[in-house]
C-alpha cells in the first residue's frame, strides 16, 4: 500500500501564530502515527516561519525510527539563526528519507521542480553527503518530467512528483492532461529504478485517481489540506479517511 507521510508544517504556523507553544507539533506527530500514518514529514525553511529545527530534533526523538520521518528542505541554503542547514539537520536525526526541494524565502510553498538537466552537477554532491549520513534521497520534480535517468546518475533514490498542477486540474473537473503528465513521469522513474513519490495539494477529493493511475506509488506526503479538513472532522479521523483512500 502507498505509505501516507503526514507533513506538520501547518500545526508549526498555527503555534507560532501565538508565539507560544500550542498546539504542540509532538503531540501532533503522535496523533497521526496513532491513527495509522506510515510517516510524518516536515519542511523546515531558513526563515522559520513554521517548522523549525528543535521541532526537528523534538520529533526524531519521539518516533524513535517507529514510522518514517521525511524531511523536506533546500539543502543549498546557508545556515541562518539557528537554523543550521539542512545537511546539518539530516546529520543530527538522521531521518529515514531527506526529500530536496528548490525553494527560497520568497515562495510561499514549493511550486516547481528541480531542472535535472542544470541542477545534476551541484546536487550530486550533496545526495553523496546525505546518503552517506543514511537518508534515502527524493528529488522533488515537476510533472512531465521523462529524463529521470538524470536523477539516477546524481544518485537519488526517489523522485517526488509534484501534483499542485494535478489538483488544480482535478479541481476544474479538466484533468486528463495533468493527469497523463504524472503518469508519464512516475513511468519514466520506474524505467529508471526509481521509486515514486507524489505530493504537493493531494487531498480526499483527488487522491484516489492519482493512486490508481499510478499503482506502484510508494507515497504521499499530504499536509495542508489534511490539516484543514481535521478542523472539521478531527485529526485522527481525517488520516484514517486518507488511509482508506490509499487502500481502496
């Protein structure tokens, strides 16, 4: 079954609205794993503005390598603060799965992948170094993308394919094109000896057609809306909703 990797980051924005502690992303992270998440994610960025690293560090201690834990990040982006890079971050919990992203501080969320074609020669490196600290590494990429032997020879493990496209789509009931598109990718990754990822706007409305359109998916990393629709129905029940989903 494609695992389910909760991403916290919107429990993060919520408690650092306050500037408090609550709610706390621990008991969070607990809550998931207890309804039956394969997983918990999380995206710390340089500026801070929801995950930050001692919830990094706070979160490795308490799965203890029960489930899972992805972090998802720019691994070029300088130290900051307190944020200490996030090499340094994967060095310190030593995560089952570091997912790169090419992100900066002026995106409000990821919305695109890396360009293989220019980006191979600097991101070999860097998968060396968090593969040697024993993550499994994801690319996060664009839908579409067919040249994913490129992702291979730099050494990731995985590609994440990145769906806001897709959802947007699903959403205006106009899907088939973005739809072929993920498709396209998540064959030519496999081809590749790549496993397959997929996240980024996947909900309850638009999970179910991507899974069955791409069988041998081996996860989704769903945060955003999953935290909105658990304001309605709880949080528990809300992972459980998705892991019927991603049986079905």
């Amino acid at each position: 079954m494609t695992l389910l990797s909760v991403n916290l980051n919107k429990i993060a924005v919520l408690r650092n609205s306050r500037g408090e502690h609550e709610p706390d992303i621990v008991v969070a992270a607990e809550t998931v794993i207890a309804a039956g998440a394969g997983g918990v994610t999380v995206h710390p960025r340089p500026d801070q503005r929801h995950v930050r690293p001692d919830d990094v560090r706070r979160i490795a201690a308490m799965l203890g390598g029960r489930v899972e834990f992805n972090i998802e990040g720019n691994g070029f982006a300088a130290p900051r603060g307190s944020y200490p890079g996030l090499v340094a971050l994967v060095r310190d919990v030593r995560p089952a799965q570091c997912t790169l992203v090419p992100d900066g501080d002026g995106q409000i969320t990821s919305d695109h992948g890396f360009d293989l074609a220019a980006d191979a020669a600097t991101l070999k490196p860097l998968i060396a170094q968090l593969k040697a600290l024993g993550a499994r590494v994801s690319l996060f990429v664009d839908a579409g993308t067919v040249d994913l032997g490129r992702a291979a020879d730099v050494g990731a493990d995985r590609v994440e394919i990145y769906t806001g496209p897709y959802a947007k789509a699903h959403a205006a009931n106009d899907v088939g094109r973005a739809l072929a598109d993920c498709v396209r990718t998540a064959e030519s990754a496999r081809d590749a000896g790549l496993g397959v990822n997929a996240g980024h706007d996947l909900n309850q409305r638009n999970l179910s057609d991507l899974r069955r359109a791409i069988p041998f998916l081996a996860e989704v990393s769903i945060g955003h809306a999953l935290i909105g629709e658990a304001l309605y129905d709880g949080l528990a029940p809300t992972v459980r909703n998705y892991l019927r989903l991603l049986a079905g």
